[in-house]
C-alpha cells in the first residue's frame, strides 16, 4: 500500500511541476544568497557580526552552500527516483502499446479494395506518412509520421537522468587540483603537492600516476595588453618513457585518465639565496602573481624561511617596456626584522645585497604556470546523457508522432481519424487537408 | 586608416539598417491597430530591406575583427537582431500566417540594435579561452534561441490580441486562436531545443577551458532558471493542458526571465561571461 503510493507519489505531475519549482527557487536562492564557493571566509566573519541572526538562519538552511545542502542533495536524489521511475513507467507503456492490436468496428466497416488503397497510400505518401503494416486489415489502413517521436519524451529524460548521475558522481569522486609549476620543475602529480584542491566527498587521495616537468611557459598579447595565448610545454613522465605535450587554454591534454588544463594564472617565480654567516645557505623561491596590467608591478609580502625575515616585494618584469616578458626584470625589496626595515632597495637577478650579517643572492627570476590536474569519472556518462538528452529535445518537438488511420463505412464514404502526441490543432489542419485530398480522389476511388 | 573608415561605413550601414526597421516597425504597428492586413506585406519588405546593410554592417566588423559579432554588448546585440530578423523572414516565408508576428519581433530587434548602437563600438579581441568549435556552437544556438522565443513571443501576443478584440477582416485572417496558441507552442519548442544544445555546448566548452562543466557562475545559474522555466512552462502544458490566455501568460514571464539572462545578468554581474558582454 505505501510502495503504491511512493509510485504514485513519483510519477504524479504535480510531483513533478514542484521539483521543477523547488529546482527553481533553490537557483534564485543560489544566486542572491553569498555562496561560500564565491566569497571569502572574512565576508561571512562580517556578516555574522553584522546580522547574527539573519545569518544564523542562512546558516542552519544552509542557503551559503545552497548546491551542497543536504536539502538540496536531497532534492537531488528525489529527482532521480522520480525520473528513473517515470521513465520506467514510460517504457512499459509504450512497449505495451507497439503490441497492442488496433480493434475496430467491423460492423460498420466496409472492406477497402485494392485498388482504393493504393490511391490512398498515394496521398499519404505525400504527407510523409508510412504505412502500419502490422495494424492494417482488409477494412483499415493505418498511416504513421515519425514512429520515433513516441520515445522522444523518454530519450529526452533518460539524458537529463544521465546528467544527474553524473553531476553526482562529479560531487562524489572528482579529483581536482591546482599546481603552480615553475618551468624547469617537475610536479611529482601526489597529493600532497596540489597547492589547492577540490575533491569529491568520497573520493581518495589524488595520484596522478605520472609526473609533470614544465619545460617552457609562453604568454602573448593583442596590443591592448589582453592576454592572447597562454601555453605551457610540459614532459609527461612515466615509466621511465618521456612525451612532449603542449597545454593551452581550451586545448587540455589527457594522460591515464588524467586531464591536465591550462589556468588562467600564471607569474613570476623569484629565487634566493640566503647565506648565513655559519655558510648556512637556505633556497627560497617565492611566487608572485602577473599584475592586472602591464603597467603595474607584481607585488608580494612573504616570510623568508628558517629566518625572521619578512619581504616586501614589488617586481617589474620588463622596467624598459613595461610588459610582461621577462626582459629586464627589477625587484624593488623591503626587507623586514622584527617590524624593523633593514633593507630597502632595488636588487637585479644575479646580484647579491647585503641585509644585516646576511648575505641575500637573487638567484633569478623564472615563470611559474598554473596547472590544473583533473581525474573525473562521471565526464563520459555527462558527455552521454547531453547526447541523449539533446536527440530527445529534437526529436520531442521536431518528430512529433502522428497516427492516421483511414477506413471505410458501409455508406463507402472513406472516413479518417487520427492521433498525434503534439500540435492538435496544426494537425487537425493536416488531417483536414488530407481528408479533402482523398475527397478528390474519392472520385477517382469510386469508379 | 582603412579601418577607420571601414568601422565607420559599418556604423552607417547599423544606422541605415535601424531606418528600415523603424518604417518596418511602423508598418506592422499600423497593420494591427487599423487592421490593414495590406500593411503587413510593406512590413516584410522593409524588414527584409533592413536586412541587407545589417549583414554588410556587421560583415565589414567580422573582417575587421577577425572573429565573430559576438564581444561585446554592440557586437552581441547586433548579431542577435540580425538572427532573429533573418529567422523571422524565413519562418515567414515558409509560414505566411506567421508574419503578422513581425509586430513584436521587429519592434524588439530595432530595440536591441539601437541599445547596442550606443555601446560603446571598440573592437575587443578574444582572450585564449574564447575560441574553438563549442564556443561557436553556444553562440549560435544562443542566437537561435532568442529568435524562436521572441518569434513564438509574437504568437503569444497575437494571441492575446485577437481573443482581446476578435473581430474584424484582420484578425479574420490571423490564424485561428488554436493555431496562434500552437505556433508559440511549436516555437518555444525549438527554443528549449536551442537553449539546451546552447548550455550544453558551453558546458562541454566550459570544461575544455576550466576543466568543469558546471561552476553555478551567474551566468550558467540564471540560464538553468529560463530553462527549467520553459521546462515548466511545457509541462504545464502537457500534463495541466495549459492552453491559451494561461500559456500566452506564462511565456511572458518565460520571455522576461530569458530577457533578464540573456541582456541584464552578463551586463551587471560580474561573472566568466564578463569578458565576453562588457
């Protein structure tokens, strides 16, 4: 009895119309509620303090989070039952109906002769219909338009299904990370390396299973400063075999299942020594982002490692041009101890100042590229379910299914009736054509 | 220096293009009002007129650019009137009842062309992720899709008009209130067609370039809304029987929220569309 109704409960279209709606105010509310995915942690800190109830509400609702809420994850999973089961239910009922026979009145019914049904199948001809064969008799013929328009509604949510599943696979076992590569370094593709990482809710630690060495980063530009091309030549490592790859945006390269992209971010990569007065030598690289424009520098503020050194770092590329080309690159370097400046000035790649009893080399400057590792199973049944979902579309509004069937009564007047899964009235219009075309005919039918 | 010229015989010929949709506005406006089924081939024409330095206008853009009208507000406005004069003369000519619907769409693509006209005009060019096959795609059907929701758009106010004030030798040769419901019907199906092959191909675009179908950006949220709005819309009508005066109703509010997604949202918000509408 409750199995009945939970069936009932997901194939109802009113259950349907409020997933739909639910679907709907949970967008709107995803797009005027601040999401933790788009904002940072100090802007959430501030609401809190500014309207702590309010807040306290959007977070029990968890409406900061609106696409990873349980309710909506819910949701999710109510949608899927609802569509599988429906498309279940849509099956059965269409396979039900190919084997159902067509029953007729014979009492009312004439036979139709030979020579009539070949004028007749003349006029459908035209109207691109095809004959029923199965369902035809000696007293009807039954003409069909675009017999595939029957799945269409099925095709259609079996590829949304797909996507669903997938999208749920993608939030349970995608792996996602974010490496900055410096060229001439090798990304041992572990876990543990990813500067920053996006994994699913059941998926393990990433291992790419080969390593990354970025041989060269290229930038170009259109006059305006905007960035033109952005490609990284990188080595695949593994098993002791090396293959050469080039990355760009929207150009990625797939390795073992592994999808490497090209990022947006890229900059500068400055390297240092520090040599201590014990001869203690401690290598430092530190990464600086490209500056918005060409015109700016690219400025960093970063601890020195296994010191108490605090630099303040404002970087030109290209002092000469102002580009973005590394030409001739300048660093102008605020050093701090304990709050204290003890050096403040400009310093080039390959010379060395002194701060205190230290000695600071500026080793060089290198680019360093983004690179973003992705391991996403569900991408294939995605990349499925649009297919499905997209021939279900056409074939639902294109191919629309139609149904004719003609006979004759025992006045021989030739009567036609006919059913189509959409545009009644257009149809109606067809069937009032045809209708008058085989009146002409009827003449001809008769002698 | 060529291209300056070049940019300016373009702005010309927008203008030029403008003119015509304006009488062609007028004269579809006049045939509705006084019922001057006459009035609408003069409609047709001029529309059909206006075509023509529209497509050499944005013609000479393509070749200066070197990419397609589609960055940039002027570009993208531009080139969806154009899409959508070129559909609705080609719908009409395949479907003369339909023409009558050239009251809603013209005036709409005057509308578009002339907000665009007073963008800013600089050429952008294509940053690195803008390129390749599904960004084409997307773009395409994303102008189609504006086109069959504003066409079937005119159905629905057709619609609403003749069950308004039904009488008369005009609206006698409308079509019948079931086949104006039925077109709009039948266009917002090729819509929803266009709208999801549009998100899907800029998903599939989307995780060339980013290495993700789906980022919730603002862009791709409030194209999931119109879409799941039209989704609605068809179900209300399929399973609700939703004819008529209720369905025509409805497709406004579906029109607006394409509206809102399509030529409000990328304009306002800061989104991975920016680059593409700012």
């Amino acid at each position: 009895m409750i199995f009945d109704k939970i069936k009932q409960f997901l194939i109802s279209p009113k259950t349907t119309i409020v997933l739909i709606l639910i679907v709907l105010i949970a967008c709107v509310t995803g797009f005027f509620v601040p999401q933790i995915t788009d904002k940072s942690p100090s802007f959430f800190e501030l609401w809190k303090e500014r309207s702590p109830y309010i807040f306290r509400i959007v977070d029990r609702l968890q409406l900061d989070r609106v696409y990873t809420s349980c309710w909506f994850l819910c949701l999710v999973v109510l949608i899927i039952a609802s569509l599988g089961y429906s498309l279940y239910i849509q099956v059965k009922r269409i396979v039900k109906q190919g084997t159902k026979n067509r029953t007729q009145n014979s009492e009312l019914r004439d036979q139709i002769t030979d020579n009539d049904r070949d004028r007749i199948r003349t006029v459908f001809k035209k109207w691109r219909y095809h004959e029923h064969i199965s369902a035809n008799n000696k007293q009807q013929l039954v003409f069909l338009r675009n017999s595939i328009g029957k799945w269409g509604g099925i095709i259609f949510h079996l590829g949304l299904f797909l996507i669903i599943i997938s999208a749920i696979f993608v939030l349970c076992f995608q792996k996602r990370g974010f490496v900055q590569l410096i060229e001439g370094d090798l990304f041992d593709g572990k876990e543990n390396n990813l500067l920053v990482k996006n994994h699913g809710v059941f998926a393990g630690e990433f291992s790419a299973g080969f390593k990354t060495f970025l041989s060269a980063f290229r930038h170009n530009y259109w006059e305006g400063g905007d960035v033109k091309l952005l490609e990284s030549e990188i080595i695949i490592v593994k098993d002791k075999k090396e293959v050469k790859k080039n990355l760009r945006i929207n150009n990625p390269v797939s390795v073992n299942g592994v999808n490497i992209y090209q990022s947006n971010d890229y900059g500068y990569t400055l390297s240092f020594v520090l040599k201590k007065p014990s001869k203690k030598e401690i290598i430092s690289h530190f990464n600086l982002d490209r500056a918005a424009n060409m015109h700016e520098p690219a400025i960093g503020t970063t601890d020195f490692p296994e010191t108490d050194y605090i630099f303040k770092m404002i970087f030109l590329p290209d002092i000469n041009n102002k580009s973005f080309y590394l030409k001739n690159p300048i660093l102008y370097l605020t050093a701090l101890k304990s709050g204290n400046v003890v050096f403040d000035g400009l310093i080039i790649p390959g010379n060395s100042i002194k701060i205190k009893e230290d000695i600071l080399y500026f080793s060089g400057v290198r680019y360093w590229s983004g690179l973003i590792f992705v391991e996403n199973p569900g991408m294939s049944i995605a990349y499925i379910g649009f297919a499905i979902a997209l021939l279900g579309t056409v074939v639902i509004f294109i191919f629309p299914y139609s149904e004719i069937t003609v006979a004759r009564d025992s006045l021989s007047n030739i009567s036609i009736n006919g059913i189509t899964k959409k545009y009644h009235a257009l149809f109606n219009e067809e069937l009032a054509e045809i209708k008058k075309q085989l009146n002409n005919e009827r003449g001809r039918i008769n002698e | 220096m060529a291209d300056i010229l070049s940019l300016k015989s373009e702005v010309i010929f927008h203008w030029i293009a403008v003119g015509f949709y304006i009488m062609s506005t007028v004269a579809f406006a006049y045939s509705v009002s006084f019922k001057k089924h006459n009035a609408l081939k003069h409609g047709v024409f001029f529309t059909l007129t206006g075509l023509i330095p529209h497509s050499i206008a944005l013609g000479i853009r393509w070749n200066i650019a070197g990419h397609g009208p589609y960055m940039a507000k002027y570009e993208v406005l531009s080139s969806n009137a154009w899409m959508v004069i070129l559909m609705f003369l080609l719908i009409g000519w395949n479907i003369p009842k339909i023409r009558s619907a050239g009251v809603v769409v013209v005036p709409l693509c005057f509308l578009m062309m002339t907000i665009g006209l007073f963008t800013n005009p600089e050429i952008r060019k294509l940053s690195p992720s803008l390129s390749g096959i599904w960004l084409v795609i997307h773009i395409l059907f994303n102008k189609l899709a504006v086109g069959a929701i504003l066409i079937s758009l005119g159905a629905s106010v057709l619609y609403l008009i003749k069950k308004g004030r039904a009488r008369g030798e005009f609206f006698d040769k409308l079509p019948s209130l079931e086949v104006l419901d039925e077109y709009s019907y039948k266009f917002i199906g090729f819509g929803f067609i266009f709208w999801s092959i549009t998100v899907v191909a800029g998903s599939i675009w989307a995780n060339q370039a980013w290495g993700r179908y789906w980022g919730w950006d603002p862009i791709e949220t409030w194209s999931l809304i119109t879409w799941l709005l039209y989704g609605l819309y068809l179900h209300l009508r399929y399973f609700f029987k939703w004819q008529g005066s209720k369905s025509a109703w409805m497709l406004i509010v579906c029109f607006v929220f394409s509206v809102i997604t399509i030529f409000i949202i990328p304009f306002i918000i800061e989104s991975l569309h920016s680059q593409y509408f700012m």
